[in-house]
C-alpha cells in the first residue's frame, strides 16, 4: 500500500486519462490502491475515492478516479491585473432602466475577442448626514440572474451604499451589443484565450464595480465587503483571493471543489480530462480561497444540489477567518439571504455586535466551545443517519445543553448518525454553525 500526504489546498478528482497519469494507474495495479492522508482534513468522501481506486486498480481503461496535485499556493498563477481593475472604469448613462431610487449605469469592462464591452449595474447611496462616509456592499447575482435593483434597495433601506452588476453581459432586459461573454461555469469555452473566458470577466466585473463604488465621494473605501449568491456565491470564492480591498466576503451557497462534489461533478469527470484539468485549475476556487485573508461567512444549506456539504467543508477549512451558517433544508433561491449576512456586515464595518462566535479548534466528538463575549440563548443538534447523495439525505433536530460555566454546548449523538453539526443561537433568533462532523458509522460508507 502507498500513501500520499498531501494538503488539502488544491485538490480535484479527475479521470486517469493523459499519458502524464500513466504512471499512478501503474502503481495502483501493482500495489493494489491507495491510501489517501490528507493533513488535517479526514472525511467520508475520502474514503469513498479511495474506494473507488481501489475497485477500479485491475482496469486500466475504466473511469479511474486520481488526484490531481496543482502547483502550491505561491505557484497559482493569478490572470487579473489588479492594478488595472483598480482604475476606476468610465460609466455612461443606461436610460430607461433607472428604479425608484437606485440608477442605473454602464461602466467599461474589459475587452473581450478584442472588442471594449460595457457592464450593467445598479447602485444607491443611503441617506447620510453631510459629509458622512458610508460603509458599502457589491452584490453578486447567481445563475439565470441578473442585477437586481431591490437587492439594492434592500441593503441602502440598511444603510449601505450598494452596487449590483450584470456578469453575463446583459441588462434585465437581456443581453445588450457591448456585452461581455455569457454564462455559467464557461466549461465550453475553456479552450479560448483564458481573457475572453466567463470567469475571467465575471471576476473582472466584480472587481471593477468594486473600484466604482469605492470612488463615490459618500463611500469609505475602507468599508466594503461582498456577498454572492450560488454562481454568485462561487465568484465571492475566487473574488475574495484577488481582491484584498473587501473587508469581508459572504458566499451563499457556492464553494470550490467542484469535481470533488458539486452539480457539475459529472460534467467535469466524464468529459474530456485535458479540458477539465484546465478548467479546474484556472477556476475552481480552491486556486483563490488559500489567499483569501478577510473574515468570511459561509451561508449554507443542508440538502444543496449545487454545493453541497463534503466541497463546502472543504472550501471553508482553506480560509482561517471563518464563520458558518448551516440552516437545515436552506432552499437554494436568488433570495437577499437570511439576517445573519446583516449582522455579519454591520459587526465588520459599523462596529455592531458580533455574530456568536465557535474558536476554530473548538469542538469535537459531541461538544462545541463557544466565546463568552458573544453569548448564545440556546444550541441543537442537527443530524443525519443517512449516507450517499447529500441532497437526498433527511435530517432530525435535537436541542442541546449549554453549559454557560464552562462555556461548552453537548449532546448525546443520536445511534446510527452517519454526520452531524451542532446550531448555536443568540437571543435574536441568528445562528453560527459548527462544521460538519463525520462519524464513524458515516465513514464506512
């Protein structure tokens, strides 16, 4: 048996199909498989893959799972030019589309097959005392939508300025002739210049609408975080380790590795592997998140068809400022998000009080730490017997014991629980979770 050590920093599950693999499927037929050791970081799924080599050792041709080791953190390559995307971009009016308070613009993105392009965005400024500065908040839509402008008057009614852009070259309208390339994921269009790929504009297009609103003479620029839903959600991801300006990020729903596990597993497993290798290595963001350095809060759902629990456990463990927030059977929606992403924002740029807050290495087999500067008014436990597909498996809530002495909530793990995490509550009603926890039943499978 051979054993590989190795980080958890940038990993993908790819087919053993280029010749450069040739060599892992030989030592998997002589030894037999392997067995994976990953610093830190031991899960069922794990031990699925290994599993997997292991039936698939005695067939050289089949769908043999390997894994792919990328370049170190200070090897990532990162395409964008921040000190371009810093300049604030020109901006133009977009008539017809202005919105009870919120205006509407275009701004110049980057060029793309060699044409200038321009981005929609909505944004608004709060009402503020003369020469106040307020703090700001750039808003990242997920897929099939689009800039929203309640989405923005949802966070200026907070006391936030806040800009909401297109990402796929359209308008609410529909797509419009400057627009850049269309989404979602770009798997397509791997094999085009990487600065005429979706990412690549995306990611630009969030960072410029950063530079503009930091440039507004009401916004402190020292004062501006991001939040994104699902696709939106995976930008913030990517987004968050080129842009050191935002002061925190929040993305709902969307995580990095998508070939571990994701809605796009398959898609990346089962198609031509030199064009997934490419893709995962240039965009899955578990290339970003290592350098990601501002506080993050990871807004989750049980049941994710999209991402779901194993690659969001995975992405969160890369970013060592973390906060989670783990709601059981969270629908996935374009919704603003729960009032925890609030709280959040207001306890980084306003000074409000925190979230409850869990130490990074305080919890184990059926306990949890929390702080005592951020007291909680009650715990559960959440768990599941089941195993395989997550977005299938059912859950049972439990209420937990706080010991408010010894600062520590327990409970007693329900027989057959296969993984469980624990809910910890203040007395309004906002939640911080614990991270998931396999058991021992739930490793076996």
């Amino acid at each position: 048996m051979i054993q590989l050590m190795f980080t958890a920093t940038s990993k993908h599950y790819l087919p053993a199909r280029s010749p450069k693999r040739q060599l892992v499927i030989v030592l998997v037929l002589i030894f037999g498989g392997f067995n994976f050791t990953i610093l830190n970081e031991t899960t069922a799924a794990d031990s699925q893959i290994t599993s997997e080599l292991s039936s698939n050792s005695a067939a050289p041709d089949s769908e043999t799972v390997v894994t792919n080791l990328p370049a170190s953190e200070e090897a990532v390559r990162i395409p964008w030019e921040l000190d371009q995307l810093s300049v604030c971009p020109r901006t133009y009016p977009a008539l017809g589309f202005e919105s009870n308070g919120v205006q509407a613009v275009f701004f110049d993105g980057l060029p793309w097959k060699g044409k200038p392009t321009r981005v929609f965005a909505y944004f608004g400024i709060p009402a503020h005392k003369e020469g106040e500065k307020v703090p700001g908040i750039v808003l990242i839509h997920g897929g099939g939508g689009t800039a929203y402008p309640d989405w923005v008057r949802h966070w200026t009614a907070l006391g936030y300025a806040a800009i909401a852009m297109d990402i796929c070259g359209a308008t609410p309208h529909g797509r419009h002739e400057n627009g850049g390339p269309q989404g979602w994921g770009g798997f397509d269009q791997i094999n085009q210049p990487i600065n005429d790929q979706w990412t690549y504009h995306a990611v630009a297009d969030v960072i410029l609408a950063h530079t503009l609103l930091r440039s507004f003479p009401e916004v402190d620029a020292d004062r501006v975080g991001m939040t994104g839903i699902s696709w939106g959600g995976y930008l913030t991801c990517i987004v968050a380790g080129v842009d050191s300006r935002f002061r925190f990020a929040v993305p709902v729903y969307g995580c990095g590795f998508l070939a571990y596990n994701s809605a796009w597993r398959s898609k990346l497993l089962e198609g031509n592997f030199e064009m997934s290798e490419k893709w995962l290595n240039l965009w899955d963001p578990s290339r970003y998140l290592p350098k990601a350095k501002m506080p993050f809060l990871w807004v989750d759902g049980t049941n994710d068809h999209f991402y779901p629990l194993d690659s969001l456990q995975k992405s969160y463990r890369l970013t060592l400022r973390r906060t989670l927030c783990t709601r059981v059977y969270m629908n996935h929606s374009h919704q603003w998000g729960p009032e925890e992403i609030r709280v959040f924002a207001d306890s980084i740029l306003k000074a409000g009080p925190p979230l409850p807050r869990i130490p990074i290495l305080g919890q184990g087999p059926g306990w949890v730490d929390f702080d005592p500067t951020t007291p909680i008014a009650s715990a559960e436990l959440n768990f599941t017997l089941q195993t395989g597909n997550w977005e299938e498996r059912k859950w049972g809530t439990l209420p937990a014991t706080v010991s408010r002495g010894t600062h520590k909530v327990t409970a007693v793990i329900p027989m057959r629980t296969t993984a469980y995490f624990f809910n910890l509550i203040n007395i309004h009603g906002m939640i911080v979770s614990s991270e998931l926890i396999m058991t021992e039943e739930g490793a076996k499978h």
